[in-house]
C-alpha cells in the first residue's frame, strides 16, 4: 500500500496518489498530469480512478487529460453536474483499489457536491480521510464559493450545511485516522489554515477552532468572521472544471512563442494585451515596459494572478527571467489562464537594446525610508490584508489592501507623494505597478524590505 501526497507550494494545493496491488487511484490530480503517470508507471500499476472532492475553484484540476491518458473513471459526489463522461457517486458508495477500499463521505457546505473519501484497509479499518476543502489543518473549507446571487444558497445555508458533515459525518470518526486536505497555508479557501500539510483527526479535534463543541449558529458566525472576498477567477475555475478545458499541452505551446522585442512591441501597441511582468521587484523597479504589471514568479505568484487580473480570458504578454518562460506560462494554465501569446525572448535586455522605452519605480531602505518617517510629513500606505493591518501597522499608515486595489485608485491619484509598504516588498510592487497601469500619477515610492524591515529598524516604538 502506497499513500503520497504530491504538494504544489505555489498554489498551496495537494493531489494523492494510492496504490494498493497494482491499482491505483488519483484524488485532486495536478493539472500537468506526468506526475502521477510517473508514479503509476514505476509501480507497475493502473490507474483505475480519478476522485474529484469537487469542483475546485482556485485551480484547474487535471481530471481530464489524465482520464484520457488513463482510460480511469472520473468520479464526483452527488449533486455534480459535468458535460464530460463521470461517475456521480452515492454517499456511502465504496470503491475498491486493490486491497483497499475508499468511501463516499457526502460532506456539503463548501460547496452541494462536496465529499470526503475515507480510505479503509482490508480489514476495513479506517486509515486516511481526503478531505479536500471540507476539512484543513486548523480550519474548514470557505462556504461563500457556491452561494448563488437570487439568495436560494446564501453563505449561511452554506455554513449551516457544513456544520452537518462535519458533526454527522467527520468527527464520529476516529481519532487515530489521518485527514489529508487539499490545502494548506496559503490558499484562499480559508482563512486559518496551518503550514502543516495533514494531521490525525484527534488532534484537529483539540487544535481547530472549527471542530470545537458550539451550537449551528455559533458556528455560522465564526466560519464566515473576517472571512475575506473570494478573488473573482474562483467562478471561472468552477466553470473550467465542470465544463472541461483545453489540453495544457496546447496551452504551452501558444504561451512559449518566442516574441522578439518589435513583434512584442507590435502586440503590445494594441491595447489587446496586458503585459505580465515575473521578475523580482527590484528587478522590475530598475526597469520594466511602460504600463506592465508586476508578479513575481518566486512568491505566490499563481493566486496573485488570479486575484488581481479579474478575467482569466484576458490575453497575456510575458516578460521572465531568462528560463524561467516554461514554469510561468504553467503556472498560469494551472490556475486557468489559458491566453498567454508568447513571451519576450531575451528578457528585457532585448527591449532595451532596442531602444524602446522603459519605467522604473522609485524604492528606498528602510533606514532611509525611517528618517522621512520621523518628519512626520509623509504619506504611508500598508498594501497587507486587513487582518495583518489590524494585528499591526506602522502609526499613520493607511490600509488599502492589496486584493482590493481598485477601490483606492482615486485615493491614491489624489496624492503626490506616498510611500508604500507590505510585509517584505512583494505586494506593494505588485500594488505600484497596477497603480501605474491605472494612469495613476501620484509618486509611490516602494519601501525595501516591507514591514519585517521597519519593525527590526523602529524595535516596534512606530508599530
């Protein structure tokens, strides 16, 4: 018997692989499927099943390409609805993987065709539940993604729902058997989740504020506090997975055409595309192409995608570091961005030499940035969320979170000077660049280092 957890730290998501005497089953699978055909070919075994908790919102699964490459059965819980060959499964229904067995757990709330898989020895002793957005470590599943705007499925009928599976159906179970989430720290599916990618189900009983003994309502209120908007690719992912998608093989190919810098120049001029920019910050704010925004590829960088650039049809230009085109226009596809037409060849060094015109981005130490602060004469703006806000800030700051930006892009025109800071430097060049883009003309000056930098500096006298 075989239980691996295939973890992609970008988009904090995890896909198992189960192999049991030759058979072996998939649950949650990547969407660049090789990996688990990898697994299943140096196992010597077939893959019989691919199990789908539901339909994923925050990526795109790699059920299809995987079935077709497999011949395996694609199985959902009750209430799903495909345009594509699956297996709707009853509660309670169980499949066989070699000497293994795993269970339907209709378990809804997340979302109406949410289920967990409980995975059962031959002697049917439980082992392992696959909980995917169900149940985290240290926290459950968001229960806002499925509500519908006539106000038939709200977030509270959702959460209330979700009180029912995990009191009728997770926590009667025991304390010794293993719950493997689909996510971990980091996703947008909640707002608790630990860094620990599994745990056993007795100590989330002691450690998960979800799973603590409270009536329904109770525990309505506490799921659904500071729980922040879902980013607006969630539904178009929902709708990806449900409907199906095209082959990321092709996806690829489009994305890594090779663009020298007039053909980009050319495409640019349209006005079609929105020119991604991967690269470190600092890297961006020495130079980068007029109106392009910044993403880099080393950080969360597939989510920030999907948050920021509202449309996951939106055509993409790409601007990377030398070798790194292949893992950007993949991360991309995995997170349902499938319009990427090519990326500059050469970098940006290839722009330059051509002689087209660049923008760079004002940065400042903190040391340097501390010394202004101490005049009192400046403007300062915390791009965190408002949870990292509220728990601390620099006195005077101004919180306009990130994922929100579009609500403070008149706020920010306003000002002709403002200094903006994040937790490390990410975000906040991530916010200057759409700021820029927006035709916002206001001097933002990036603060190295963010947040851990001013704290070490000011040894918290400011925060």
């Amino acid at each position: 018997m075989k239980i691996e957890q295939i973890y992609t730290g970008c988009l904090s998501q995890a896909a198992y692989y189960i192999e049991s005497k030759g058979e072996a089953a998939v649950i949650d699978p990547l969407r660049d499927t090789q990996a688990h055909l990898t697994k299943a070919a140096q196992d010597g075994a077939s893959i019989r099943y691919i199990f789908e908790t539901h339909f994923h919102a925050d990526f795109v699964s790699g059920h299809l390409e995987l079935a077709d490459a497999t011949g395996a059965d694609i199985v959902f819980g009750p209430n799903a609805e495909t345009t594509y060959p699956a297996h709707i499964a009853a509660d309670g229904e169980v499949f066989m993987i070699g000497e293994l067995t795993l269970e339907v757990l209709h378990t809804p709330g997340h979302t109406l065709e949410s289920v967990c898989y409980l995975l059962k020895d031959s002697k049917g002793k439980a082992l392992a539940l696959f909980t995917g957005d169900t149940l985290f470590i240290g926290d459950v599943g968001r229960p806002d993604v499925a509500q519908r705007d006539d106000g038939t499925l709200s977030s509270e009928l959702l959460a209330g729902m979700l009180y029912e599976s995990l009191v009728q159906k997770i926590l009667p179970l025991p304390d010794d058997v293993l719950i493997y989430p689909a996510h971990g720290a980091g996703s947008a599916c909640g707002k608790h989740m630990s860094k620990e990618t599994f745990d056993t189900l007795g100590n989330q009983k002691r450690l998960n504020y979800a799973l603590q003994t409270m009536e329904k309502n109770a525990f309505v209120q506490a799921v659904l506090q500071g729980l922040p908007p879902a980013p607006a690719y969630f539904v178009q992912n929902v709708q990806l997975n449900r409907a199906g998608y095209e082959p990321v093989d092709q996806v690829l190919a489009r994305a890594l055409k090779a663009l020298d810098a007039d053909a980009f120049e050319c495409m640019r001029h349209t006005g079609e595309y929105v020119v991604l920019d991967t690269r470190a910050a600092g890297s961006f704010a020495e130079a980068h192409i007029p109106g392009s925004i910044n993403i880099g590829i080393k950080g969360s960088f597939a989510p920030w995608v999907g948050a920021l650039i509202e449309d996951i049809h939106q055509p993409l230009l790409i601007v990377a570091d030398a070798g790194m085109e292949q893992e950007v226009a993949l991360r991309l596809a995995r997170v349902g961005f499938h319009n990427s037409f090519g990326y500059l060849s050469g970098g940006l060094q290839t722009w330059i030499a051509r002689g087209f015109a660049v923008d760079t981005v004002a940065s400042i130490s903190g040391e340097a940035f501390m010394s202004a602060y101490a005049d009192g004469q400046v403007k300062v703006l915390d791009v965190r969320s408002q949870g990292e806000y509220d728990k601390e800030h620099l006195i005077g700051a101004e919180s306009m979170p990130l994922a929100s930006y579009k609500q403070f892009i008149a706020a920010v025109e306003e000002e002709q000077d403002c200094y903006v800071y994040c937790a490390g430097g990410y975000r906040s060049m991530m916010f200057i660049s759409l700021m820029k883009q927006a035709g916002v003309t206001a001097n933002m000056v990036n603060v190295n280092g963010g947040m851990a930098a001013l704290k070490a500096l000011s040894n918290n006298k400011h925060v």
